[in-house]
C-alpha cells in the first residue's frame, strides 16, 4: 500500500512591535485559536494547559508572559532584557515548535474556553456594551498584540469592568486609552454607563 506522505505546513513567522515596550507580537500566516477565542497565561502556573505556553516559559528565564490569539502570540518579557538580544531565539522557537505540529493547548483548556464563551444571560444593556467592544474597540486592540473582554456592569452606579489580557496588561499606555478611548466611546454611545476601569489578568 502506498503510504501518504502529509505535505510540510508553509509557516512564517514575523514580529510586531506593541505599544507596550514590554510585549512583542509573532504574528503567523495561519490561525491559532478558534475565532475572538484568547488564551492568557499571567505565570508559568496558569500555562499548565498549553504546552507552548508552558515550554516559552521553561525554555526562556526572561519570558513573563504569554497571550494567544487568532494569528498571533504575545510575549512579555521581565525587566531587565532587551528585546534586540532575545527576539530572535523567541520567534526561531516558536516556529520550530509549531512546525512540528505540537499541540498549542490541551483539549481541555479548549472545551473550557468554550463553555465561558457560551455561557451568557446577558441584559440588554450588556449585550449592547459587549457590541460596541466587539466592532470599535477589539479589532485596534488585538492589532496591539492584547485583548480585552467584558467582565461586568454594575446598573446601579453605571460602572464597566473589562479584563485586560496579553500586551494590555500592565501596558504604560492602556489606562489613557481606556479613559480617553474606550469610556469616552462607551458613555457616547450607551447613556447607562457612567465609567469604565479595567483589570489586569
């Protein structure tokens, strides 16, 4: 019987600048993750169910944290390194390890994300809110290598609460963006909110 040889993936890898200067994007040519589905992982701890996640980290001593989304990976070093010197040992690792065909994250940590995205018994006025960060806001933020997602809405004082994940989080630039962008945006468009303050995973 003739034995089917499966075709070598064609996989590029290349990087982007964020505007948090402690995270960089290595951005690929296919997708990573189901659809505005996101994976972060803050320590080597919570990366337990994904195996890249848990070899960057083991691998790479400066490596503080690590996002994964739709068609890229975000890293975030710890102080005290530079960028220039250990970019490149990043994204070669990367590419080796998705080359060969390693699994990203467990079939478990899959079906959980999965489940918290189905699971909604959103008010009207929340699936309002979730629309606008769906089309105004998302799409300028993933471009920056983060994510950020609905957390609550308290009616009584008109306060959102969003999760800032990947580059987001801890950026030196994301609480201007939050105030003047996103809380500017939200109370324009929807009355009931009164002010928006943001998390860090």
């Amino acid at each position: 019987m003739e034995q089917v040889v499966k075709p070598k993936r064609y996989l590029n890898v290349y990087t982007e600048a964020s505007p948090n200067p402690a995270s960089l994007k290595f951005v690929l040519n296919y997708m990573l993750t189901p659809e505005n589905e996101s994976f972060d992982f803050p320590d080597r701890t919570t990366a337990e169910k994904s195996p890249l996640a848990t070899e960057l980290f083991e691998k790479f001593p400066f490596v503080e944290r690590v996002f994964v989304m739709n068609n890229f990976i975000t890293v975030t070093k710890k102080e005290g390194y530079d960028w220039l010197d250990i970019a490149r040992e990043v994204k070669l690792h990367i590419q080796e390890y998705l080359e060969q065909e390693k699994p990203i994250f467990s079939v478990e940590l899959l079906q959980e994300n999965a489940n918290l995205q189905a699971s909604e018994n959103d008010t009207e006025v929340v699936k309002q809110i979730k629309k606008v960060l769906e089309e105004y806001v998302k799409p300028a933020v993933e471009t920056d290598g983060g994510a950020i997602h609905f957390h609550s809405f308290d009616e009584t004082t008109g306060k959102v609460t969003l999760t800032l994940k990947g580059s987001c989080s801890g950026c030196p630039s994301s609480t201007i963006t939050l105030k003047s962008g996103i809380e500017n945006l939200l109370k324009r468009m929807i009355p009931q909110v009164q002010e928006v303050v943001a998390e860090s995973m």
